[in-house]
C-alpha cells in the first residue's frame, strides 16, 4: 500500500442527497465537492444518468493513477489532514476493510486509470433529505427539518447546497432521486455484487426506499452476504427495521451521538436525550451480527465536552456502542474548532490533556491553525440569532465561552 492509495475509486459509488455523484463523503470537504462531472461540466445525477459511465470520467481516472503513484489528489484533501494531525482517517479505514490492495487495483487499472474488470460493491446511499433534527452543524441540503430555522435565520427561502447548486427551498424535486425507476433498474442489474452498503441522510431509518432495498436484498438471498452500515441519529428504531437487520451478514450502527445530556439537545436539535439513550440500550441487546460505535462530531460547540464523554461511555458499559469513532466538523467554518479564540483554545487544551489518543489529537488539530479573524463573527450571529430562534442559550449551556460571545 502506497501513502495514498485508497480502494474507493475502485469498489464504490456514492450518491449525494439529491443524486449527485461525488467521490466519497470525505470529497465534500474538498474544493469541487468530490463532485464527479460530464464533459458539460454538470454533475452525474443517479436519477438520470448511466451510473457505469460515471466511474471512468477524468477525474477518477487520475485520482487512481495518483494513488497507484503514491501521490494525494485534492479530493482526498480530508484524509490528508486527518493523518497529518495523527487521526485515523476513513481512507485507513478502507483498506482495512476491503479485499482490494494496491497490488490487485493495478490488474484492475489500465493505463490512463480507466478501472476494468471489477464491479461496483459498495454503495453510500443517502435517499433525499428527510429528517427529523436540524443539527447545529448540519444544514437544508441534509436535513428538512432545517427549512424554517434557515428561512428565520436568512431571511430567504434559498440556499446554496453541499455541491454548490443554488436551492429554492419548496420546488426543488432533486431530494427525491431515489424514486427514480431508471436508478433502481441499475442497482437491481448489480445487487448480486452488493458486498457493503453505508446509509447517511436525511435519516435513513426515516425513509421508504431504505426498506424497500432492505426486503429485496432479504428476499433474493443477498442479505445474508452483505454488511450494512448506517450513520443514524438514533431517535428512532422501529421493530420493522429491527427484524430486517436479523437477516444481514453483519450491521454497523454509527450511532451520530455528540455528547450526552444538554449538549446532545443542543448541538442536535430538537433531539431529546431521554429517548436516544433508550435506543442505546434497545441496541445493546440486539443479536450479535449488531455491532456500532458512536460517530462523534467535535465542533466548536462541543470540543470541551469530549472528555466528559468519553469519561461517561467507558462508566456505561454497554455491549454494543463502546468505543468512538470522531470526525471533524469541517464545515460550516464557524463549526470547525480552529475558529475558537487563542484564549478558550488554552482552557479546552488543559481539559483535552488527558491521557486519551482521541483528545490529544483533537488538540493537535484544534492548535495547528486559526481563524477566528475570518470565521468568529459568523460563528457568534449565527449562533445567538438560532439560540433565539430555538428558544437556546449556549451561555447558559457553556458559561466558559460567555464572554467570548456577544449578542450582535
């Protein structure tokens, strides 16, 4: 393996919530979104278009003679980072899970990077927007429920989304890809190949399509030769998906908890916690092909939170959820916690210094780059304007940060 190589643009395609196909979940940090365009310029969308005919464009064609040269693309800027700050990066993740190593990729590899010969087996699949919380560092392009809060908060019902299209919130019919016959024609052409499938939103447990797939891959015998993965914000586990999941290989549960209590309410909104952490323990005692993490987004909001919650998994010992898997809020920028101002950055980094690989490398990071200057302001109006649209106070619920923040 190559300090770069990755089996992504191998093995996987990966439809945004409104269709449109990017590299991976990791691209959308990167200048052009991962975004995989025609030679006009415009996106391939899996409602339209031919998916095949999408994993042989320029760009990933190059991307795969990078990897294969040990070089990074500016795609995988994310992972980049990450390894540099010390951080378990999704692309290490890959290539401990998949079969395909840098070796075998370039049987796979003609030489203009054309991929031949291999099937696509691993979908990321997020099905519309449709959601039921309007997380603080999320926005309209993932979830409905945001619609009012950003109309309050902007004064327009139009928004620019995570590809850089421009969205007027109420005609807009992209979130409903994947009602596409032409789309389900393709997976169902290729659902014997389907060895891995990652479902984000929206909330995928929310959405019709998500059990439709479910009950044909039971159905045709699929099921059981295929790992699930979800990334879900655990409000909500209906028997119905419970009794699907007992057919599958194996079921990961990303469970998108970001702390316990008040700042859970807070930074995803309007979760309650009461009955998340009822899930929690509905997971734990599910059979033994369920397994799960929590997927921890450390935010400028909750940075300070990280030990404590850490400190309270350990003290639960549950089963299933015992370990964290955490990732950087990247954008927006006033989420990101190297916007924090020098002088809070010094109270969270006495508090991440503990012996623990994760805060130690969340303060890595935290410290190796500012920008207050640029991004502050943004992080204090559009905080305090939604504390008021929300009925929220982060003074109350962080009083260290108080006197950094100012109504304005």
């Amino acid at each position: 393996m190559t300090g770069t190589f990755c089996p992504i643009p191998w093995l996987f395609q990966a439809p945004r919530s409104n269709g449109d196909l990017r590299v991976c979940c990791q691209a959308n940090s990167s200048e052009d979104y991962g975004l995989i365009r025609k030679e006009d310029g415009s996106p391939y969308n899996a409602q339209t278009d031919y998916l095949e005919e999408s994993r042989n464009n320029p760009m990933m064609k190059q991307m795969r003679l990078n990897m294969l040269e040990g070089k990074w693309s500016s795609q995988c800027v994310r992972c980049q980072t990450e390894e540099e700050n010390g951080h378990h990066s999704r692309r290490l993740a890959e290539n401990n899970d998949w079969w395909l190593d840098i070796d075998q990729a370039r049987k796979f590899t003609k030489p203009d990077g054309t991929v031949d010969g291999i099937a696509i087996q691993y979908y990321d699949f997020r099905f519309g927007n449709k959601c039921n919380l309007a997380c603080r560092m999320c926005g309209p392009s993932d979830s409905d429920t945001w619609y009012d809060d950003y109309i309050a908060l902007n004064n327009s019902n139009t928004f620019i989304n995570n590809g850089g299209e421009k969205v007027t919130i109420g005609s807009y019919d992209k979130f409903n890809w994947h009602e596409s016959k032409y789309f389900w024609k393709q997976i169902e052409k290729n659902i014997h190949n389907i060895k891995r499938v990652y479902f984000a939103g929206g909330e995928p447990t929310l959405i019709q399509k998500h059990y439709d797939f479910l009950e044909r891959c039971v159905e045709i015998g699929q099921a059981e030769k295929m790992i699930i993965e979800y990334n879900t914000n655990m409000s909500t586990m209906p028997p119905r998906l419970l009794n699907l999941w007992k057919h599958f290989k194996r079921v990961i549960i990303g469970a998108s908890i970001d702390g316990y209590g008040d700042i859970l309410e807070y930074q995803r909104y309007p979760a309650k916690w009461d009955k998340i952490y009822q899930n929690i323990l509905k997971v734990d005692e599910l059979p033994d092909n369920v397994r799960g993490w929590f997927t921890y987004t450390v935010t400028s909001i909750n940075v300070a939170h990280t030990p404590d919650f850490i400190q309270w998994i350990k003290e639960q010992n549950f089963k299933k959820l015992n370990r964290v898997k955490h990732h950087f809020a990247f954008g927006p920028a006033h989420m990101n916690i190297q916007v924090l101002p020098d002088e809070y950055k010094e109270y969270v980094t006495k508090l991440l210094d503990i012996e623990d690989p994760i805060c130690r490398g969340i303060s890595k990071y935290m410290n190796s780059k500012s920008t207050t200057n640029k991004n502050w302001n943004s992080f204090v109006r559009t905080t305090t304007e939604l504390d008021k649209i929300r009925n929220q106070d982060i003074t109350k619920l962080i009083p260290e940060i108080a006197k950094y923040v100012k109504y304005i």
